[in-house]
C-alpha cells in the first residue's frame, strides 16, 4: 500500500487538531476533578460517545472485522449479546451507586463497600493491567503500520506515544474524551463507505449469504451444539460465559470505560452515559463485521496468507487498500491511527487516576493539597506513557511473556463483577467475603487453565475455554463470597448509605419527561437489541 | 451546554471542514472512480462534500450555543 500527499496531508490535519484540543484545554485544569474527572460536568451525548469510543480502539474494529471472515455473524454476538445487556444494567442498576457515592474510581468505591486491602488488590492489578493494554496497543498499531505502509516501528511508537503524551498532559481526562469523540467521527466517515462499497460488491445481504459457508450469516440457529458452527462453543457457553460473565464484569467493573461515566454531569447524565452508547455500539457489527465478511467473499484465500497460514487479521487494511483511492484513503488510515491512539490515551488517563488516587493518594502521601495530586496526575501521565513504550518493547521482543501476562490478568477479571454485584445487591456481603470470594474465584480460574492445557477439559476451540473458565471462576467467586460472609462480621448500615441497594434513597425522575429518563432509553436499547438478534437469528 | 469551556463542536466541526475540503478539491481534479450499484462514482467528491456538509453542521450549532450561552 502507498500513500499520496493527499493521504499524509488528512493525517497531519488530525494529529494539528488532537494536539490543539490538549492546548485549547490547558487553562481548564485547575483541580485535580477537573484533571482526572473533567470537573464531572461533560454532557451525557459526550460522555456516551467517549463510552463506546473508550471500546472502539483499532484493535477491536481490525479484530472484529477478522472474526466477521473467520466467523461470520456468530461474531455479533460480542455486540447484541455481549455488549447491549451489560451496559443497560451498568446504566440503570450500578451507576447510582458509581457516581452516587462520589466514588473517584472504582476500586475507591471497592473501599468505601469493603475495606482497603481489596481496594489494592483492584487498584494495583488494573493500574498494571492497563499499562500492558497500552503497550500491547501501541505495539500493534507500529506494527500494522509497518505491514501497511513501511512504516519504522520505532518511529511509529515514539511519535505516537509523544502525541498522546502532550495531549492528555495538557487536557487530562478531557482531551482523552474529545479525542475518542472524534475518533467516533472518524471511525464512521473512514469506514462506512468501505461498508458500502464492499458489501455491494459482494452482492449485498443476499450475495453473502449465497457465498459465505453455511451458518456464517446466522447468528443463534447452529448454537445446539459445540460441533456445529465455526467458533466451537454452544449457547449455554455463549450465554453465560460471554453474554453474562465476561460482558458484565468488562462493562460494569472496568474503570476505563466507567470514568466516562462519572466525568458526566449530573446523576441521570451518568445512567445514560451507557445507554446512549449503546445506541451506535448496536449498528458497529455493519460498520466492521459485515465488511470482514464481505473481505472473505471479494478477497483471494492468498491475500491471508502469513508464513503459510491463514490470518484475517489484515482483512480491514487489505479492504481499505482495495477499495480506496487517495484521499478516501487517507480518511481510512486516519481512522485506524486516531483510535489506536485513542486507546493508549484512554489507558494512560485510567491508569493516572488509578495511581494518583488510589496508591499514591492511599498509601504514600495522604494530606498533600489538591495542586500537588493535580502535579502527581500529570507527573503520572508522563510514567504511564513512558511505561507504554517500555511494555510495546516488551511485546516486540518477548510476545511469550506478553501472552502469559494477559491471561494472568484474565484470570483477576472473570471473577470480578460477582463481588460487585453483591456488593451492591446484598448489604450482608462482608469485607472478608469480598477479599477472599476474589481470591479464589482467580485462583479457580488459573486452576481451570493448567486442568484444561494438562487435558482434564476438552474444548473444541480456545474461545470455548475461556467462555468456560469465566463460567467457573464466577460461580466460585460468587458462591465463596456468600460462604465467607455468612460467618464473619458485616460493616454497619450507617457505612453502606449510597453504596448498596437496599440502604440507598431510590433517585427520583418526576422533574423529567417519560421520553427523556434513562429507564425509556433502556427499553428502547434493549428492544432494537432483541430485534436485530430475530432478524439475524 | 457542551461542557467545559471549549466546546467539542469546534473541533469537531472544524477538523471535518477542513478534511472535507480537502479531499473534496482533490476528488474535483482526480479521475479516481469507485463501483456502487453498478455505477461509477468519485467516491473522493461526494463523501468529501458530505464530510464538509457535517463539519459545517457543527460548527453553527456550536455558535448557535455559544449565542444562547451569552444571552
């Protein structure tokens, strides 16, 4: 692929505007809210757009389009089923909770239900967790960028990384939501054309499911058994694993996506925040999925072909090279390149409030004045980039060890939204029951993994595993939890107002008009999800 | 009513106007043609014209709420 003057020209427009939003929101961070929380005063339809973008990071929208040609429709799932059903009950059920209790961040609100050692125990694993997402964000976007276009792989991360730098430096949280506004826009102008142009070319709805294998355009009809659709697993793994497990403990638990939330302005703000998310998350299967299927039909099988194997992963890019002249090009390329950027941005500012917050904050400096936490916020975006770029070489170098991270960090999470959900929904689950309902549900988690790689399970593919794996941890986590507090000492009512169902005052919405409360948007969500899962059943 | 200070708008709109110029004037003096509905289109005008169409719809509304934010 080679790109014209025109293409470098849509490029250096966008990194002119990323840097000038950073600039232009320079003067406005005066407090440490207004750094790591942008005052909490961001407008639902900015917060609920920053929501999905905070998700919508090239790695995701090349990865879906890959599992639209290796799967088919099978892959919406991780949208209609994945994505839609945690993010309604994130809205309406745990966000008064989140930003009622005036929770900074969530492992804060984990302190202020539980006790402090599981307060750390979160804080520390998603401070490093999101750092690796970062470096593994930023190596992938070097190396796409090579494979594409030539591009230095050291070049690409260090001018990324200092792009990023100066952005969320200057504007903090802010910046990093205006951004992935923008990366939202730019993913729907990049890619929709190349939506239209290649499913047309392949025929339209018709022509795909005339020539992709049967079941690929099918969503729920093949899922009676593991043997009988392309990603090996049957609906109850589906279902349970993805659509409840993994799905509500990413949406509802994960502070990336949940800051959004809480920088929105007042309470009903927040509760939309998801929902009004929802609304384009539910059309992106179009957006990158269909066009991944579309790569499968238009696409000669050696386009694919890495080292004698096939690998879909470049089908976005190879569409865009396809079907693109300059100029278009260069909008696509600009797209793929704003939200690779915006994922590490969204990284970097979770992981600086998270350090400012909830370890600096906590546990070595506690009475400092608010200009010394806004000076530590912004002496921690400067760590959290420089550490990306050591972890983006890590993965250069040592993709084994990169691989055994993540899965020890999956391990931490499958387990994670049962301590929520009780925590929230049961004011007799203790401290204790918190710490060590965690404890074990990782460990069933890791205990699952070795039975499983030793062959005491069988799966017919990976994803079944891990669908499986969050299934178990879950249900120890969840079971241990309820053991554990069953015999040891509940916090008084009188901590837990604000924090838990029962103990919170029900938030009124008589000022607002039916059409315009969270619980109407909900329904309509949860309607058009059902609706799109019939069609495409 | 768009938040902090600078309203997103502006970049918004902004950023899309001058993409949308751009790779509008340069669809104007290229023969580049791609295939829709077995018609052949300069992909590179229209969808320019339409991200400058966007852009400009956002900036009048950010001056629209610049105005009512001042009265």
């Amino acid at each position: 692929m080679h790109l014209e003057w025109i293409d470098y020209a849509v490029i250096a427009l966008y990194c002119a505007f990323v840097l000038g939003v950073g600039f232009a929101l320079k003067k406005s961070m005066r407090t440490s809210l207004d750094f790591f929380l942008s005052g909490r005063r961001i407008p639902a339809w900015i917060t609920g757009l920053a929501f999905i973008s905070a998700n919508l990071g090239a790695l995701e929208v090349m990865g879906m389009a890959a599992s639209g040609a290796k799967y088919g429709m099978l892959t919406s799932h991780f949208y209609w089923l994945g994505a839609i059903p945690a993010m309604i009950f994130v809205g309406l059920c745990m966000m008064p909770f989140y930003y009622g209790s005036r929770a900074r961040s969530v492992p804060e609100y984990l302190r202020l239900r539980f006790d402090e050692k599981t307060r750390a125990f979160n804080a520390l694993t998603f401070a490093v967790m999101t750092i690796l997402a970062s470096g593994i964000n930023l190596y992938a976007m070097a190396l796409v960028f090579k494979l594409m276009l030539g591009w230095s792989i050291h070049a690409t991360i260090l001018l990324s990384a200092i792009v990023v730098l100066i952005y969320t430096f200057f504007g903090g949280l802010t910046s990093s939501i205006y951004n992935e506004v923008l990366q939202f826009f730019l993913i729907v102008f990049g890619i929709l054309p190349l939506a239209v142009l290649t499913v047309t070319k392949a025929g339209g709805w018709s022509g795909l499911e005339a020539r992709m294998p049967p079941g690929f355009t099918h969503m729920w009809s093949n899922l009676g058994q593991a043997t009988a659709n392309p990603m090996g697993v049957d609906w109850f793994q589906l279902v349970a694993g993805l659509g409840f497990v993994l799905s509500f403990g990413y949406w509802c638990t994960d502070f990336l996506v949940v800051q959004r939330a809480l920088a929105a302005r007042d309470m009903t703000a927040a509760q939309k925040t998801p929902l009004i998310a929802a609304l384009p998350k539910m059309f992106i299967p179009f957006l990158v999925i269909v066009p991944g299927m579309a790569a499968w039909v238009l696409l000669p099988k050696a386009a694919f072909l890495v080292q004698g194997k096939i690998d879909y992963n470049m089908a976005l890019p190879l569409l865009l090279a396809h079907y693109y002249p300059p100029g278009m090009l260069g909008v696509g390329i600009t797209a793929l390149l704003a939200s690779f950027m915006s994922g590490m941005a969204g990284n970097v500012t979770a992981f600086n409030t998270v350090w400012t917050y909830d370890i600096y904050h906590s546990y070595i400096r506690r009475d400092a004045t608010d200009a010394h936490y806004l000076q530590m916020g912004k002496i921690a975006t400067v760590g959290g980039v420089l550490l990306s770029v050591a972890a983006a070489y890590v993965a250069l170098s040592f993709h084994n060890i990169m691989d055994y991270l993540q899965l020890i960090f999956s391990f931490v999470n499958a387990p994670l939204f049962a301590t929520f959900l009780l925590g929230m929904f049961w004011k007799r689950t203790t401290p204790n029951g918190a710490f060590y309902g965690l404890a074990s549900g990782t460990a069933a988690a890791a205990l699952h993994y070795f039975a499983t790689l030793h062959g005491l399970f069988i799966y017919r593919s990976e994803m079944a595993a891990n669908f499986d794996r969050a299934i178990y941890a879950w249900a120890v986590c969840f079971f241990v939890t309820i053991g554990v507090s069953v015999f040891t000492k509940p916090r008084s009512e009188a901590e837990l107002g604000g924090l838990v169902y029962s103990l919170t005052k029900k938030q009124s919405y008589e000022h607002l008009r039916w059409i315009r409360r969270p619980a109407t948007l909900a329904v309509i969500v949860g309607m058009v999800a059902i609706v799109l899962n019939w069609i495409y059943r | 009513e768009s938040g902090p200070e600078l309203d997103i708008r502006w970049p918004i709109g902004l950023l899309f106007a001058a993409i949308g110029i751009v790779v509008t004037i340069y669809g104007l003096f290229s023969n580049a043609r791609s295939e829709l509905w077995a018609r052949e289109i300069n992909i590179n005008l229209w969808w320019g014209a339409a991200m400058l169409a966007f852009g400009l719809a956002m900036i009048c509304g950010a001056i629209r709420a610049g105005r009512r934010t001042r009265n």
